[in-house]
C-alpha cells in the first residue's frame, strides 16, 4: 500500500475521531447524533478504501496506524497494546530490568526523546530532547506503542540494544547500540556561588530526591546563602506528586497544582505549611528536558509569584494515566486526568514558558564516550559549569540577585518547545520492520 496514501488516510481518520472526542469532552455541546455521525463518516472512509483503493490493502496494518495516529494527536503518550502486547506489559510492569535511560514520547509518529538520564548510556551516547528513535533492534517505530518501545529498550544488564537515531543536528540516520544497566538517579548537588547564592541542581525526582533537595537548601543556609536558584534542566524523571513535594519546600500557603479529567473528579493540592523550609528569593532554571514533576513545581512557583523561571520552554508532560482494557484483551494506555498550574493551565498542553527566555546551549555528551553507548558500566556525573560557562546559570543568579528581569544579551532568542514545534528532517515513511 502507498505510504503516503496511507499517512494520509491515517491523518484523515485520527482527525475525524480527535473530533469525535473532542465533542464527547464538550459535554452538552455534542450530542449523541453527532458522535455517531462522526463514527458513519470514518467507518465510510475506511470502506471506500477497501473497495475502491487501486490495490486491496492490509486494513489490519491501516486500522493501526489510524489508532496510534489518534492517539498521537490527542495524547502523545498515550499507546495501544494488543492482548499479546498488553500481557507482555503487565508481565513486565513490576520488574526491575536494566535500561538504557531514556524518557520517551510519542513524536511525528516515531517515538521521541523526551530526555535520557544523566549519567545513563543513553546520555553518554549523547541523546537528547527532541531526537527521534527511527528503530529499536532492527523494527521501525513507526505505529509502535510507546509503551511497548519502552519493554523492548529493557533487558538484562550488559546486554545490549540497537537503536536507529534521527537528530535535528544530523539529520542522516544514525545506528548507536546502548549497553544495558540498572539506572541510578544522579544525587542531588548544592553548591555556593558568589554574591551569598546558593545553586541546586535536581536532575531527576525519584523517591529521595526531594528529601535531598531539602537538606541542601538547609546546608545552604547554613553557609550563609542568602538567595538560592533551583536548576530543573534535565528534570524528566518523577511524576507530578514529586513536583508538589518539591514546590511545596518554598510555599507556605496556596494552590500547588490540581487535577481533574472527563471521569476523575478535580483535586487540588494545596501547599503545606509544615513542609516549607525556606522563604530566601528564588529562580528556577528549565529547559526543553524538564519534563513532569519539575513542571508541575516550576508552574507553581511561577504562579504564585515566588520564583522566576530563567530558561527555555519545558516539554509538557503531566497526567495521570492508566491501561483501559478491551474485550479482546487488548489495551489504551492514556491519561486520565491531566494537572494543571494554580491558573489553570494545562501543564501538558503548554508546557511552562519563562519569564525570562533564553536558550541552551547545544548538549554535549555526559562524558568522553566515543559516542557508540557501549563504554564500561560506570555513571559519570555531568561536569558542573561555572556562571561564565553556562548562561543561563548566570543569567538566573544576576535576576535572583538584583532582580533584574531584562534579558542581558539583547540578541538572544525566545526558547522554544523543540519537542512539540519542531520538525526533524528526512524521517522515513516505511513503517516495515529493517
């Protein structure tokens, strides 16, 4: 079957079931009539190319891409299992494999990096925000299920996984094979700078991290830090309970965050008292890798006006999400019920946009990898940057220091969602496994 026809046709019917449910969100806005009206004119479509297209096509291999193209356009992390998919999820669901450390989105239809952990093989063979996985082990991505992508990135530790690698910055297609290996979260760093500011950096929000980020706020002080800047660049892992944690260390009072989907009633997280431990002037550092809980803390301390955000636009990724099963055993995983800032954003249909917006400069490896992912069993640290070193990082300490939230440099340009705008060049349309 022609792919470009193909394409096209899953874009019309994902467009037309977006609709669909577009207007079973609305409520009173759609009625029961209109659903199904919508649902004739996708069923017709798909008709009229069984009996009409020049050659008969695999409606199995239609059918989906027209359900991962829907759900890419409502939900980029979103995927569909079927019954032998699903069992295999479940099966793996509770195991801890090793992995290459990467957080993963769906993307043009490929599956897309949304960032790799630092230290990871996936961060020393240098992937990043934006890149785009073309194949794992061989298979093209395309259609694939984000989270069955993620089962086959697993495996046993040493073992190995090839991966094909599109970037924005080498545009020609790359094979890196990435050795497996039980992940560690990087600890937590404070450290003291110039003018009494006290900088924390928080690459990951697992299950200490915020205890961590505590202590160093504490330790800070102690040594006579008289401002502090939070750097949430990189931040992809831990879940947005880990974000209300975090933010609620600098507010004392007030909405953090809520929650709220089609079926799962609204929930808002209000700021402890008992768990502030700080009220020294803050800025907060992003990028287009934070991603999740470091959103949900970045938009709360953005809104209630205790932090500015110094920084690019962050990625978009906060929900909560759950396997929905089918009669056929076959299973949607899909968010639920999205979070929202205290002004009622929607955290992952916007991301959180800066106050004062510069852009990274261009990622390097963690470490002196030749770039093929399988150098030794080791978690490198990433190397931290002096103020003069890293412009954002300066930028942060001068707007924390005299409150300046002009830009320095007249010529920088805006930050921008590289994950959500940005269009990679010469992705394939197969979507047949290598």
């Amino acid at each position: 079957m022609n792919r470009r026809f193909k394409f096209a046709v899953v874009s019309m019917s994902s467009c037309l079931v977006a609709l669909m449910l577009f207007g079973a969100v609305r409520g009173n806005s759609a009625s029961p009539e209109d659903t199904y009206r919508h649902l004739a004119v996708y069923t017709e479509v798909l008709s009229r190319i069984k009996s009409d297209y020049v050659e008969e096509p695999d409606m199995k291999n239609v059918t989906l891409g027209a359900l991962n193209g829907l759900l890419e356009s409502i939900d980029p992390y979103a995927s569909y299992l079927n019954a032998e998919q699903f069992k295999d999820y479940l099966k793996a669901k509770d195991q801890h494999k090793a992995d290459v450390g990467l957080v993963l989105a769906r993307k043009f239809g490929y599956v897309g990096i949304i960032d790799s952990i630092p230290g990871s093989p996936a961060a020393n063979a240098g992937l990043v925000t934006g890149d785009i996985l073309e194949s794992i082990n061989g298979v093209s991505t395309r259609d694939m299920p984000l989270a069955y992508a993620e089962l086959l990135l697993e495996g046993d530790p040493g073992s190995t996984v090839e991966v094909g690698v599109l970037r924005f910055r080498n545009p020609e297609p790359q094979k890196i094979s990435l050795k497996r290996e039980f992940i560690k979260n990087p600890p937590v760093t404070g450290r003291m700078m110039a003018d009494n500011v006290g900088v924390i950096t928080v690459a990951s929000l697992g299950s200490g991290e915020v205890k961590q980020v505590a202590s160093e706020v504490r330790s800070l002080e102690k040594q006579g830090a008289k401002r502090l800047v939070l750097d949430l660049r990189r931040c992809a892992i831990g879940g947005p309970d880990k974000g209300i944690e975090l933010a609620n260390l600098f507010l004392d009072k007030g909405l953090i965050a809520y929650s709220e989907g089609q079926k799962v009633a609204r929930e808002n997280y209000e700021a402890k008292p008992s768990e502030a431990i700080t009220h020294l002037p803050l800025a907060v550092i992003t990028d287009r890798g934070t991603a999740n809980g470091a959103e949900v803390a970045a938009a709360a301390l953005l809104d209630d006006k205790r932090a500015e955000v110094v920084g690019e636009h962050t990625y978009g990724d906060a929900a909560i999400r759950k396997p929905v099963t089918m009669d056929d055993g076959s299973a949607v995983i899909l968010s639920v019920a999205k979070f929202y800032s205290p002004s009622g954003k929607s955290i992952q249909d916007n991301g959180v946009t800066p106050t004062v917006a510069m852009l990274e400069s261009e990622p390097v490896p963690d470490s002196d990898d030749d770039g093929s992912g399988t150098q030794p069993n080791v978690t490198p640290q990433p190397k931290q940057k002096t103020p003069s070193e890293d412009p954002l990082l300066k930028k942060a300490i001068e707007v924390v220091t005299t409150g300046n939230h002009e830009m320095a440099d007249k010529n920088a340009s805006p930050a921008q969602a590289p994950g959500k705008s940005m269009t990679p060049l010469n992705i394939p349309e197969n979507n047949e496994p290598k």
